[in-house]
C-alpha cells in the first residue's frame, strides 16, 4: 500500500467510525485523560495553535473553550467531521476554533504560523510520519512545543503483535511508536523532549471489524498477547494499551 492508498483508507475509516459516535466515543474519550492534557500543555496568552489529527475535535474544544485568549486551528483530513465541528463551534459561539483540511502529507500553512502543535491518538495512522514530523517543525516557531499523545507497544512486544492487531481493522494504522522512537523523529527535525507522562487506554474492538484475529494470535507469544489484559466477549475484542504522552521543543 503507498501513501495516497494508505490516506485514503485511513479517511474512509474514519468517516465510517464519525458515522457511528457513540462507539467511537467509548474508543477514544476518556475524561481523566483529557484532563492531564489540559493541566500539562504550556498554553500561554495569545499562543495560536494547531491541532493535528483533531478528528471530532476533542482537543479542540475544551481548550478553545478554556482559552478564548488563543487561536486554535484544527486540521484533518476526514471532511465530514470537519464541517460536523464547524456547525458546531458555529452554534457553541466559539469564534477563536477554526477547522482546516488537508491531502495528509503538506500541511496548508506558511512557516512559523504556530506556537503550539499538538496531535492525540492520529499519529500511528501517518503513512510518511518523517514527513508529517517535518512539517510539525516547519510550521512551528522557533522555541514553538510539540505534544504528543499516542499508544505504544508494550516493552515485551518484541514481534509488534498490537500492531497486526490494532491493523485488522482496515483504517490505515500504520504502526505504534516507543519513546525512543518518537525521541529519535522528533530529534531528526530539531526537537528535543522537555516532559512526558504515562497512561492507558483499554480500547474496545468490534468483532465484526477484526477478521483474521484468531491467526494473529497463533501468532504471537501467549505471553505478549497477555501483558495486552486481552479479553474477548460474544461481540467485542478489548485490550489495554500504555500511551506516550511526551513534550518536544522546537530548538533547531
């Protein structure tokens, strides 16, 4: 699959998850979890921000709504959602929330049009992530942060099995990154980390989304599929999964 194939399956999976909210929702939102973002990103007066990935806008929202002082811009890909966000910061009255999409590789603005850059669980579907961390650099200003928040495989996963797991569902996941690993891109763009903090995710799957799990697990190690707390039910698959939560700085 190249990288067009795998934005357009990404997009098209999504469209279909934003069809369905309410079980989306118990994928993705966790209030606790939004709450230490919010109590750890460095938003300062009159900062403009962009948030990567921002899907239905779960992050756009509640800083948009907690800091009229500041511009917050967020783009993607998935269209629906985007002008689902708009009526709705239209009718919220939230005047300082934009919403931007793009082809998922060129981010649509000039260099250094942000003081902020932050993404929350989109990154793992990133095709070209070299890429798309080389524009976080590019648009951001110098001394400009990066806020990452996204899953990662488990220390003893050495054979990726929450990768081919979380890939049954076919919307374009690409793979889950390591803190080194993230260290390492965002490194090579002339970021270095200031912070971080951990924390988990249990992800439910539906069943019907997940053809061929039965082969994934003949082939991974019992042990690594275990560390995972892998529990199935008649209609749903639900692991846990540690989360990265890490703050770069734009130094180069």
């Amino acid at each position: 699959m190249n990288i067009k194939e795998s934005i357009d399956a990404t997009k098209k999976g999504f469209e279909e998850s934003f069809s369905i909210g309410e079980y989306y929702n118990r994928q993705t939102q966790d209030v606790s979890h939004l709450e230490q973002i919010m109590e750890f990103l460095p938003i300062r007066k009159g900062m403009r921000i962009l948030d990567l990935g921002t899907g239905s806008g779960y992050l756009s929202f509640p800083i948009a709504k907690a800091r009229r002082d500041c511009e917050i811009v967020g783009l993607d890909i998935v269209e629906n959602a985007l002008e689902a966000n708009r009526e709705r910061a239209q009718k919220e009255g939230i005047s300082n929330l934009s919403f931007v999409s793009y082809d998922g590789i060129d981010f649509p603005f000039a260099d250094a049009s942000f003081d902020l850059v932050i993404t929350r669980y989109a990154l793992h579907h990133f095709p070209d992530i070299e890429h798309s961390i080389g524009e976080v650099a590019r648009v951001l200003k110098k001394g400009g942060a990066f806020f990452i928040s996204d899953p990662c495989p488990n220390e003893c996963d050495v054979t990726r099995f929450v990768d081919e797991y979380m890939q049954l569902k076919k919307d374009g996941h690409i793979k889950f990154y390591t803190k080194e690993e993230w260290e390492k891109l965002c490194g090579n763009a002339g970021m270095s980390m200031t912070d971080c903090f951990a924390s988990s995710i249990r992800f439910p799957k539906k069943k019907d989304t997940a053809y061929g799990f039965s082969e994934v697990l003949q082939r991974h190690d019992p042990a690594i599929i275990k560390s995972y707390d892998l529990v199935e039910t008649d209609t749903e698959i639900y692991v846990t999964e540690q989360v990265n939560n890490i703050l770069f700085t734009l130094t180069d």
